[in-house]
C-alpha cells in the first residue's frame, strides 16, 4: 500500500484527539518515589482529591503472597493498572508497571503500550537495578525518557555526580531542565531553566492553594532574603555554569532516547513536581506511528486498530473473565463496534469495554489512539492480538522477556495430566508463565521474570483448573530463543544439545542452561547460532 492511499485514509478530527493524548508509565526501583508521584499528579490532575488514596492500595499489595493476598491484590490492581486523568487540556493515561515482589513480565510489557516514561532517581541512590533493567526495555523501542531526581529534601548526590551516573550506567545523556537550590534541609525549591523562573514552596504546599512564591529574576533582592544570601549566589553561579555548560536540550535526542531532560523535586513535598507536569505535557509525545510486520499504523488512520498487552484474571470465582489492556493505535472506538480479531479469524463485537479512572472503572462509549481499554473475554484473547476495522495487520514490539527464575512442575494427582497441560498452555497465552517442554523427559519446566509468576500460576492451577500440583527446584537461571540461518547447523547444533534444549508454548527452540558463563561458552562454541533475549508474540 503507497502512502499517498494512507494519507487519504488519515481522520482530521481524530488528530485534535490524539494531540491531546499523552500515554506514559513510570520506572523506578522500588522506594525511589513512584507511588508518591503518582499520587501527586493524580492530585495535580484532580483525579484524586486527597493524599493517601494511592498509598493504601501499596500497603495492601505489599502484603506476603499467599493465595488470598495474590487474589486481593489482583482485584486492586486491575482498578489501578491504568490511571486516566486530565491536566490543563490534556488526557494523560498513566500505566502503573508493578513493581514489588509483583516484579514480573507484564512489568515489562507494559512498557510497550506507553510513547513515554517518567524514570525516577533517588537522589541518594542513583541509579538501581531494577531501572536498569526497566531501562533496557525502554531502550527496545527507544522510548523517550523523562528524569525525576527525587528526595532533594533530603542529603543526596550532588546533581553532576547523578549525572555521571546515569550517563555511566544507562547511556543516556542528561540535560537539566530545572536546578535544585541546596539539598536536604537547606533544600528550598527549583529553579526552572527553561521558564526562567524559581518558585520557592513551604514544605507539602497544596497544589489548589498555589502559596509558592514566584520569583521572575535572578537578580531580584528578595531571592537572598528568601533562601539566604550564600545560597542565592550559589544559584546564580550553577545557573550561569549550566547554561553556558550543559548540551542544550534537543527534541530529536530525546525522542529517541538518547537524551533525558532531568528535573530535580521532593514528590512527597511536591517540590518540582509542577514543573515537571507542566514540561510533561508540552514534550511527552502523543500517540505516533506503531510498526506492523507490514508496515507503520498511523494514529489518525481512519481505521481502528490495536493490540493487548496485558491479560488480568479475575480471581473470583463467581466472576471467571479475564479483562484484556488493549492499546488503540489508530482510529476511533465506539462502544459496540465490531473488529476482526485476526488469530482467530472471527469478528467480535466489544461492546462492554472499559476505561479506567483514576479510582473507578467505568464503561467506555468512545476511546483514541493512546488510550487503554479493558475487554472482558473467557480466554478467547492472548497478548500480543490485533483487533483492527478490517486489515489483518501484527504489531511488532509485544516480546516475551527471556526467564530468570526456573521450576520443574511436579504433578500430585496422575489423573489430572491433561488439565495441568491445558491450564499452564492457557496461563502462557495469558503470559502468567513461560511454558516449556524438554525435548527429552516429560516434565514441564515454567520459567518467570519475577517469582511471584510461579505463586500466581499454582493459585490460578487449582482454582481455575483443579489440579494440585507442587514445584522443584531446577538448577537453571539462563534461557535463550535460538535460531539459525543455516538448517544444516542448526540441526546439528539441536541434536548436541538436546539436554540443553525445550519448545516454548509456541513450539519455539529455547536453550536453557545454568549461568551466563555456560551460555557464552555454548555461544562461543556456536557461532552462527543466534541467542534471542526477547521474542516478539506476533512473529
Ligand atoms: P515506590 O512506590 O517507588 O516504592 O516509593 P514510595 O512512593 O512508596 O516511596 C518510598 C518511600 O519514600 C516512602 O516512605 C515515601 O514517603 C518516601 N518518599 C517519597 N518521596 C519522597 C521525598 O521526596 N522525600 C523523602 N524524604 N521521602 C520520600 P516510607 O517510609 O517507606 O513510607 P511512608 O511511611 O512515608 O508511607
């Protein structure tokens, strides 16, 4: 298809909608700030009216995970896995990546529904694993990234030395758009570089009783009165050297995700968060084009199109739907539409989608590209599925995450081999857990990017599908896809490594091993062989 019948296809109307979208997701290591955040620009959005309202699902989601906290935690966070919420003339959904003990793939996947993420930095801490790992995701599809530098109230790393770090340990270039003046208890507010302006706040200021005081120029007297003489000077030099330093901010740099704007702020005392909300908006971009495997969907396409993400079981028993986050990437949904669900080849008509507010789930009528909707299905839905208006099309970008974490499933009752099968196939589909089938020996071996994947399979084992079954520990920590241009080696590569080797739920070739040494060994004996961290769903 010639873009010349694309742009004929494009919806002026629809482009009003998409400008005003903004979908992103925030990355940070545990305890670095993102439930404070998120709250504070939920109140910022007036999605929430008062503090605390996020916190206390956290409090429940961080309980042990037995089966009933699992199953509590589930119910809370379908509500809370998308946040809509509106700021100035903008409609911003908010995708929560879990983050705790709850660690595990969807995590990641849903860093492919979002155009943007926000990564928080503890300003003590710098740069911890976990946002390392989310990074490397980001960095897939070289989503563009917004820096929080958090917890200024308190003693931290000076703002150069954050920056070598992240530099250092992300590869990615900072650029500040606000300074922070002073730290810890001499920590007074931000000045803003690209506005030109310092608002100076009193500890947890309420943002709707906007009481900063706004200073317009460096050079104003009431600054050193303000936040002391030494300190004001010190602000006036770092601005001067920073401005006459750093690389300037650059659009494309960032957009693709090699430079981050960084804003320094104190979320718990709403220091910096405005600024940060404000520049939000103007340079998170709206939902753009997405790859297919025949080619770039256009938001404004007057076509609907979109994929899932993310399935969520619904624990209850009197209640067995699942509700499928589904992306739109083109096109407009109207309640009751019909599309062509493409693997299975049948049309279904969605006509009890929902959209997730803040704190309330509500049946959609209408939803834009950028937007996340929830479809309630029996299972009929995977990850990684296109609906469209009508062209059969795949979205690229949907992986599965190579497992770190591995066991042997051990069956309790023989009469329930088949059931066992059938569940964890179906709970794969869902991306619950990675499947996979030895290529020698019968026993399935479940692998999972974070562990609570594997309590989360038994519970829904033996509600959904009655079969009691228990693990064993499996002395693997390493798995790779394999593939291989030449057959001739790529067979003989399977026939020497048979031990090593297991079919996916997809019938793929995954080499498993027990170390990163053993499997740079193997890649090192085996040089054609190629050894995939990811694998795309619709490939
Ligand atoms: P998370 O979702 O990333 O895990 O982090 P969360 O927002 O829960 O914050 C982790 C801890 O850091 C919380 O303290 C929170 O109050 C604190 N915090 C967040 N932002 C700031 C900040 O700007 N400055 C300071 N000093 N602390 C901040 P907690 O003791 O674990 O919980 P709580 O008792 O305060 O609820």
């Amino acid at each position: 298809m010639g873009s010349e019948t694309i742009d004929n296809n494009l919806d002026k109307g629809l482009i009003k909608e998409i400008k005003k979208r903004r979908t992103f997701a925030i990355i940070s290591h545990p305890d670095a700030g993102k439930t404070t955040l998120t709250e504070k620009l939920l109140l910022f959005g007036g999605a929430i009216q008062q503090a605390g309202a996020v916190k206390s699902r956290k409090i429940t989601r961080a309980a042990t995970s037995d089966f009933l906290s699992i199953e509590q935690e589930r119910g809370i966070s379908v509500s809370s896995s998308v946040m809509k919420f509106n700021y100035k003339d903008y409609e911003i959904n908010l995708l929560d990546t879990p983050g705790h003990k709850d660690f595990s793939e969807d995590t990641y996947r849903v860093l492919t529904a979002v155009d943007c993420a926000i990564m928080i930095i503890d300003n003590a801490k710098g740069v911890e694993p976990q946002t390392r790992k989310l990074m490397e995701v980001c960095r897939m599809r070289n989503t563009p990234i917004i820096t929080f530098i958090n917890k200024l109230d308190r003693e931290g790393m000076e703002p150069l030395d954050i920056f070598e770090d992240i530099e250092d340990k992300l590869q990615i270039e900072c650029v500040p758009l606000t300074w922070p003046i002073g730290m810890g208890k001499r920590f007074k507010g931000v000045y803003d570089l690209e506005k030109k302006e310092l608002g100076i706040f009193s500890p947890g200021y309420d943002p709707k009783n906007d009481d900063g005081i706004l200073i317009q120029d460096l050079a104003d007297k009431r600054l050193d009165e303000l936040i002391s003489e030494s300190q004001a000077e010190l602000l006036r030099e770092d601005v001067d050297l920073i401005l006459g330093a750093a690389e300037p901010f650059d659009m494309d740099l960032y957009l693709n995700g090699t430079q981050t704007p960084v804003f320094f702020g104190s979320a718990i005392n709403n220091f910096g968060v405005r600024e940060m909300l404000d520049a939000f908006v103007k340079i998170a971009p709206p939902p753009g084009l997405r790859p297919t495997a025949t080619r770039d969907v256009n938001p404004a396409e007057k076509n609907f199109s979109g994929f899932t993400f993310k399935i969520q079981a619904n624990m209850d028993p009197e209640h067995r739907d699942r509700i499928a986050f589904f992306r739109i990437c083109s096109g407009k949904f109207t309640k009751g539409m019909k599309v062509r669900h493409h693997r299975i080849g049948k049309d279904i008509k969605i006509s009890n989608a929902t959209i997730f507010l803040a704190q309330e789930r509500s049946n959609v009528d209408q939803a834009y590209p950028g937007d996340i909707i929830g479809i309630h299905n029996h299972g009929t839905i995977k990850i990684g599925d296109t609906f469209t208006t009508k062209e059969p099309l795949k979205f690229l970008g949907i992986p599965n995450f190579a497992p770190e974490h591995f066991r042997r499933v051990l069956l309790k009752d023989p009469m329930k081999a088949k059931a066992l099968t059938k569940g964890l196939m179906q709970l794969a589909e869902e991306g619950t857990i990675q499947v996979f089938k030895p290529l020698t020996g019968n026993l399935h071996i479940l692998g999972a990017v974070g562990v609570l994947q594997f309590d989360v399979t038994m519970a829904r084992l033996k509600a959904e599908y009655t079969v009691n079954a228990g693990y064993e520990s499996i002395d693997l920590s390493v798995a790779r896809w394999v593939t291989c241009e030449d057959e001739q080696i790529f067979k003989e590569f399977t026939k020497r490594n048979q031990s090593s080797l297991a079919k996916d739920a997809e019938g793929r070739l995954t080499f498993l091993t027990t170390s990163e040494y053993q499997l740079g060994f193997t890649m090192e004996e085996w040089p054609k062989i190629e050894f995939h961290k990811t694998r795309e769903h619709n490939l």
